[in-house]
C-alpha cells in the first residue's frame, strides 16, 4: 500500500503539538518543516479545516527512517 493512500489502519491523528512532544521538537519546526520542500525530513501531514494532524503511522514511519546506528 502507498503510503498516501488511505487506510483504516493508520492508527489515530494526532496534533502538531503532541507530535513535537513525541520528537522533542519545538513546534515551530514542524511548521517549518510542513513548509520546506526539502524533502529529507518529509513528515506527511493532513489538513482538517485549519487544523493540522499527523496520523500515528507516518509518525512511526518518519522515527524509523531516521533511526541512526552508531
């Protein structure tokens, strides 16, 4: 399944600020990152109304990718 295909289990949505939190980012810095076309720290997002929200999934996915091995 492609990743930007809708699925029932892509677990819940969560706010930017709880995404932050999970990260230990500062808000901002999703903001930036929603904004950047580099695609390097390429975290999907979904706009409901206004309101910006991170599904479960693609958070796991992003701390997974960028899991780094000493």
């Amino acid at each position: 399944m492609d990743r930007n295909t809708p699925s029932a289990d892509a677990g819940p949505l969560l706010k930017a600020t709880d995404v932050a939190r999970t990260l230990n980012l500062e808000l901002q810095t999703l903001a930036d990152w929603r904004c950047s076309a580099e695609k390097r720290r390429a975290l999907p997002f979904v706009k409901v109304g206004s309101a910006v929200r991170y599904r479960q999934s693609d958070v796991s996915r992003f701390i997974e990718a960028n899991l780094q091995c000493a």
